[in-house]
C-alpha cells in the first residue's frame, strides 16, 4: 500500500511538472515578434530659434482718482436764432439794473409777454449785456418847445451880482415863476451877465408896507421941561460926536416892517454965574 501512495504522488507531481513547462513554452511562443530591420532615414533635427535678451519694463500701477467734474447748471439765455422776435418787436441790450418789470413797465407791455415773446421760463435774471425783445413803442405825444419871450415883454435886465427870479418880478410887478415861465426856465439858477426878458413897464421902488392888523404907537417925546439945579461951579459945555445910525434899505426879498425910534432932544445947559 505505501508503494501504491508514493506511485501515484510521484505521477501525480510529473504530470504537474509537464503542465508547468508547456504552459511556459506556450507563453514564451505568444509573447516572441521577429525584430523588423529598419533602414536609416535623414530625419532634420530640430534647431530653435535663437533668444535675443530684452529689457521689459515692469507694469506701472496708475492709481485710480476719482475726479469731480462740475456739472454744468442749466440756465436760459436768449437765442435769436431760435426764438424768433414777434412782429413789431425790436431788440435792446440789457443793461445794469434792468428788470423784466422794469422793462415792461418801459416799454408799456406785461411781464409775462416779455417773457412769453423772449422764450424764458420761470424768473431767471436778465444777463447784463445781452439783446432782448421788446415792443415797439410809437411817440405820439408832441415835443414841448419854448420859445423865450413874450407879447408886452423885451429882453432889457442884464443880471447883476445877487438878482434872483423873485427880486426880479418884485421889481416889475410879478412873480418868479412868470419870469421863469416866459424865460424858459425851469430851474432857479441864472448867471451875472446874462439878458432876461421882462416887462416893458418901468420898475416899482419897494415900500415898507405896515402890515395889516399892526398898530404903532408913538414912543413918549423927551421934549417936557425938567428942573434943574445949579450947580455950584460953572459948566463948559463940551462938543461931543454924535452917531448918526444909517438905516439899511429894506431887501425886497423880506417887507420890513417900519419902527419908530424916538431920538432925545438935548436942552441947553445955561451956565449959572454964583
């Protein structure tokens, strides 16, 4: 029996050793390819390019800043070209201290008209120098012209030093403002040397005129006798100046009013001899 078990372990172990080997035969077989014989190609060989050093600048950095732009403000102005002037209107240039209402108040219309026929919206300010349109205004009122002189007048009162309208027509009888009228005068200003035209009638002296309602009484005359006494010696008399005062002429500008002056008489002094 032992003979028996090592029979079929030694089979058993060749069998495996023959399996072993053709299955590495048969593996050697399928891996094994003939080595194909190449001829020598000329294959260009690859040559690059040559590099040229260059000096790149490094990137700059700008920093960004926000910049305020100032908006421009809407504003109106006047373009011809665009607003067309209304019939019978004209175009003036505005001045310092125009105002539409001042304008419209010149030119005999209505603010809104004004701002209706320029093409403005809202209350803007007029610009100082720029033409705006205004109506046309018709003068229908006729020029007053003067003409000096008078029917009954001559041109014969040359001004002298101190002449006014008023002393003037007291002279001859009428007021400054006649004088003024029929000179063309419109102002109280004239000028020695000049001509005036006056009356043709002879000039009035002025008078002192008392006014009405005034009474004047007379001051009591020192003419009454008085007693003297003697004196006991003698008196000389004596040559004294006396003042005679001038009494000025009334200015006919102002009537004065006359006054009485009483002015004492001087009795003679006797000379008692004791």
């Amino acid at each position: 029996m032992q003979g028996t078990r090592e029979f079929w372990s030694a089979l058993t172990t060749a069998l495996l050793s023959i399996v072993l080997t053709l299955g590495s035969l048969s593996i050697s077989l399928v891996g094994f390819e003939p080595e194909e014989n190449f001829e020598p190609t000329n294959t260009a060989a690859f040559v690059p390019p040559p590099v040229t050093a260059t000096h790149t600048l490094p990137p700059t950095f700008t920093p960004l800043v926000a910049i305020d732009t100032p908006t421009a403000t809407a504003t109106h102005t006047l373009i011809p070209m665009i607003c067309q002037a209304p019939s019978g209107w004209i175009s003036v240039i505005v001045q310092s201290g125009d105002t539409l209402d001042g304008l419209a108040s010149r030119y005999q219309t209505s603010k809104e008209l004004l701002r209706t026929g320029n093409c403005l919206l809202g209350n803007e300010n007029l610009i100082v120098g720029k033409g705006i349109f205004v109506p046309q205004v018709v003068n229908t009122s006729t020029p007053f012209v003067c003409t000096p002189g008078k029917a009954g007048w001559i041109k014969g009162h040359t001004v002298v030093k101190g002449d006014t309208f008023y002393n003037i027509g007291a002279r001859y009888g009428y007021s400054a403002t006649e004088i003024k009228v029929v000179n063309c005068r419109t102002s109280d200003l004239i000028y020695v040397g000049e001509v005036l035209y006056v009356p043709n009638v002879p000039t009035r002296t002025p008078t002192n005129t008392p006014l009405p309602g005034v009474t004047f009484t007379a001051a009591p005359s020192l003419t009454q006798p008085f007693t003297q006494t003697p004196p006991p010696f003698t008196l000389t008399p004596v040559a004294t100046k006396t003042s005679v005062t001038q009494t000025p002429s009334p200015v006919p500008s102002a009537t004065a009013v006359p006054t009485q002056t009483a002015s004492p008489t001087q009795q003679p002094v006797s000379t008692n001899t004791p």
